[in-house]
C-alpha cells in the first residue's frame, strides 16, 4: 500500500523523537575498530536540537542551503537531522570530490555554510573567492578538543564542536516551526550526459518519509536490526539508507573505514559484528564470492545476517547464487535513482530470479512504456517510467533545479498522460518481473558511480597533450562497466609518442592527470589513442557516442583498436 500523504511532516520531529529515546539508532565502529560507540535515538534527539539552534545563530533560516562534507562521522548525522528539523536544505557531497569540484556546488547551490573536516575545509579556502554566497567555513575535527590555529581563526573558519557548546540555545519545536511537505530538504548532484553535473531537489517527505517503503518493503527492516550499507556520506544510496533505516525503528552499522574495499575486511565486519542487514554494490558480490573468499567467509561465518540487497548496477546471475551457496541467502536485487527511491525489487515473499531487478514498490505506478506511452507486453524492451498523475507516490524528486530557483520536473505527456521517464530500459516478464536492459543516455555506471562523459572530457581537455576526446562506458567484469577515453592527441605528442612503453607513459600521465584535476573515481581506466578521423560525428559536429558503446560492447572492453590503444 502507498503511504499516505502527511498535511505537515519533519523527519527530526516526527521520526526521531518519535521512536523510543533509549533504542539503539546507531552502532558507530573507528577504521581500525579500536573505537566503537552505540547511539541512541534520544541522543540524536537532543543533539539535532542543540545543532539546529547553533545553525539559526549562523544566520540561517528556512530553505538556506549548506554543503556537507564529511567522513563516515557521527557529526555527519547530527547535522544532518539538524538541518531536517529547522527547514534547512542539506547537500551532501562526497569527500572525493577536489576543489573546482566544491566551488561548483557552493556556486550552485549558492550554500552559505560549508561544513567539511580539515581536508575539506582546505579545499574549500582554496577556492572560496570563487564562491559570492559563501559566508561560513565550519571545521568538524576528527580529534575532539584540539584547539584551532591561529592561521584558522584568521581565515574565519568556525570549530563545529566548540561553537555548538557556546550555542546558548536549544531548538524548541512549537507552533509554526514544523516544516511542510513540499518544503525542499535536500540537494544532490546527479552526472549529465551533455552538460556539467545537474541538481536534484527532494522536498520533506519525497526521501525523509517516502524511504519507508525502502526500509520496510525491500531492506525489511524493524527494531532490532542492525543495517550496514557500504555507500560513503556524499551519495544519495546512504541517505536511501539512513531515512529507510530510522523510519522502520533499527539501527546503522557505520564503519568509518577510508580504505579501498576489502573483502576480508567486510567478511570480518560480518563475523564480529551482530549486522542483520547487509547492502552492497555488484562489484562488492562479486570480489565476496571469489574462490579465496569463499574459503575466508567458512572460516569466519557472519554473526547475525539475515538479509542481504544489491543495488546500483544489474547483478549477475551467477554471482546470487553463488552468493546463496556460500550463505543461505539470497540477494535482493532493487532499482532506483538519486531522483527516486527504490521503485522496483525483490521483496519479502517473492520468488527471486537471479538477473531481475524484480517488480514495483508497492504503491510505485512503474511501467515499461513505449515512445507512445502505453504499456510494452510482456518480453518488449522500453523505456522504465513512473506515472506522476498518482497523488498518493511522492517518492520522487521535485525537479532539477537551476541556480535561480527554476525547476524542471521532467514530466513528459505521452498518450495523454504525464510520465517521468527514468533514462533507463528494461523489458517485463509475463509475471511482472523487470529486467533491465540499459541506460538511453550516456551515463556510465561503474561500481555504482554514476559518470557524466561531460565531465571527463572537461578534464582531458586541460592536459597539453588532448585534443579532443571521447568518452563512453566500457564493459568491464569487476565493475559493470568502467571509464573509457578515445583519445585524439596534438600532433606534438602524437609526433614522439610510437613505442608501447612511450604509449604506456603517457596513458599513466594522463590518468594522474584527471585524478588530480576531478574526482578519482571519474578517471578512465582504459585510453585508446585514435586517429583525427576515427571519432564518428553528426553533421553539426557532435561526436556520436553510441556509436562508440556500440563498438566498446563488440569487443567486450578489449584493447584492440584501429589506432593506437592503451589500457590499464
């Protein structure tokens, strides 16, 4: 059943407080587990008041935006049910992200509060005259009571720990401070396909309320789980998770652990720690149930898991049930989007088959329609759409939003009726499966990271060596799919560069390159040099990347090209 829809809603309000003030909202564990702490929903409770009043004392009101960036930090969730209570727009970044980066959000969003730890706040120093509406730099230190510099104090950055204390007030929920439901709550940025990264607003309750269905249909969760999702802060998969998880009544497991993935690592979280709930990226399954892995996890079996999910990329069929073998669990495939929350899975009760994204979310009016807007039969690939004439589901984005407020809703009137069309397809078995089939635009998907091609051939650009460039999704085992980069050089480096090792070189200069210049995960793992002329084109001009993919998908990510190739 869909939920209903509230006359007024706010998450800290009618979420936190609500639950019963000694049960566990929070099992928090350091990177080398030295350090644990256990939160419960009244101390959140207390401290989101605290939070909230100090924010109003920064000169923030109603609907002002403030950019968060941090590590996986219990301060991330108290700010963040902070901002929820006092009607504050919160946009979570990932810590990834390098300085052009921030300045384009702040310029963006127009934030007027940053709020990152020491690495972040240098970034944001770097390049704060870039950013007009910027007022205040807030630093949330991983060592509580470590003084500020005096270099700090000049540049005005505000120490989040001791400025709270200093607050001299706490929030009090009375008349008139309660939020409405089409308030808008959050900020995210989702990649283009043609253009820079573009911004997804969700208001009160499409997220903060509308992930109940996420928590209670497809994570099944209630109190007395304990739920670990593997998503850092600054993705909309986390807040999937923190509002799914607190709206059922149970617990996060955070492990703040800034490492690159381990296996080993997540096996031993499993075994050590009483996780009920696990949910994990493709290209996690698939590094677990390799065969050394398989031999760690005998060794060392889960405490308490019960219930595992997937999603961000389609999952392999074999890698479920080799995952159910090595467990006795099965995976529970869903789909959704940073503008939606989770419209299709495998839910409680369901026949799971390996491969399918499963059926809607109950309440969710999702279909497989054509370029007419009716509905495919059964085994006809379309276009994955959400049927927005249906009051009773709001779990979708208000828009994209634009530097002046300006809204794009993204309805499209097909055979009469509005539709969001989501960019991606699938077919739909004669039982009402889904099966997806892939994206309609260009993003590339790997490892759950949505990339613009937009913003890799930006950064190619700036190195001496490019001339132009072209950028598509590569099939690839471990990641569904990677970054691949056509290459079109100057005819100075294309003059000097003829050996494998000279091609090897600069095929390395030029990935340090982008990881230093945008955010490392955006860096193309394979680079082929091509010719001027092998870059296919419209008549305008526009480099036709589907022709690429198409080719890409031909030699299932093989090197081997008509130029020159190299890959990493």
């Amino acid at each position: 059943m869909a939920l209903p829809r509230p006359r007024a809603f706010n998450f800290a309000h009618d979420v936190v407080d609500a639950q019963p003030r000694d049960a566990q909202a929070m099992f928090w564990v350091s990177a080398d587990g030295a350090r644990q702490r256990q939160l419960s929903y009244g101390y959140f409770a207390s401290r989101s008041r605290r939070v909230a009043s100090w924010l109003l004392e920064l000169g923030l009101r109603r609907g002002d935006v403030v950019l968060l960036v941090l590590p996986r930090w219990v301060e991330w969730w108290e700010i963040a049910v902070a901002a929820l209570r006092a009607g504050i727009v919160l946009c979570p970044a990932t810590t990834l992200l390098v300085d052009k980066d921030l300045a384009f959000r702040c310029q963006q969003t127009r934030a007027r509060v940053f709020i990152g730890d020491e690495v972040g706040v240098a970034k944001v120093r770097r390049v704060r005259d870039q950013c007009p509406d910027l007022e205040t730099v807030v630093c949330v230190r991983e060592e509580e009571g470590r003084a500020t510099t005096a270099g700090e104090e000049e540049d005005g950055v505000v120490d989040f720990r001791e400025a709270v204390e200093r607050s001299s007030s706490v929030w009090d929920d009375g008349e008139g401070r309660r939020t409405g439901p089409e308030d808008p709550a959050l900020i995210f940025f989702t990649s283009g396909t043609s253009g820079p990264p573009k911004m997804v607003r969700h208001s009160q309750i499409s997220y903060p309320l509308a992930h109940k269905i996420t928590g209670k249909h497809w994570l099944q969760l209630e109190p007395g789980k304990l739920y670990w999702n593997l998503s850092e802060q600054g993705w909309a998969k986390a807040a999937w998770s923190f509002f799914g998880t607190w709206n059922c009544g149970a617990s996060l497991f955070i492990h703040d652990d800034r490492r690159a993935f381990s296996a080993t690592r997540l096996l031993d979280n499993l075994h050590k720690y009483p996780i009920t709930t696990l949910c994990a990226p493709p290209t996690a399954y698939r590094q677990l149930v390799l065969q050394e892995n398989q031999k760690y996890l005998k060794a060392h079996p889960p405490r308490a898991l019960e219930h595992c999910t997937g999603a961000g990329e389609p999952l392999n069929d074999s890698v479920v049930e080799t995952w159910q073998q090595m467990t006795g669990l099965p995976i529970h495939d869903g789909y959704g989007q940073t503008e939606t929350i989770m419209v299709c899975g495998n839910f409680r009760g369901m026949k799971i088959k390996p491969g399918s994204m499963g059926k809607p979310s109950p309440g969710v009016p999702l279909f497989v329609i054509d370029a007419d807007g009716k509905e495919c039969p059964p085994g006809v690939e379309g276009d994955i759409a959400i049927l927005r004439s249906s009051d009773s589901f709001f779990g979708i984005f208000d828009g994209y939003l634009s530097p002046n407020g300006e809204l794009d809703r993204r309805i499209k009137i097909l055979g009469g009726r509005p539709w969001y069309l989501t960019g991606d397809r699938a077919t739909r078995d004669e039982e009402g499966y889904f099966w997806f089939v892939g994206r309609s635009d260009d993003v590339i998907n790997s490892s759950g990271y949505r990339i613009g091609p937009f913003e890799v051939e930006s950064t190619l650009k700036l190195h001496p060596a490019v001339v132009e460039s072209a950028v598509v999704a590569s099939p690839d085992a471990n990641r569904g799919e990677v970054v691949k980069a056509f290459i079109v050089l100057t005819s100075q480096y294309s003059a000097k560069t003829h050996s494998e090792a000279e091609i090897a070189s600069l095929t390395r200069e030029i990935q340090e390159f982008c990881k230093a210049h945008a955010a490392p995960y955006k860096y193309p793992r394979k680079i082929e040099f091509v010719g001027a002329n092998f870059l296919p084109k419209t008549i305008s001009g526009k480099i036709k990347r589907a022709e690429l993919k198409a080719l890409e998908r031909k030699r299932g990510g093989a090197a081997e090209s008509q130029g020159r190739g190299a890959k990493l």
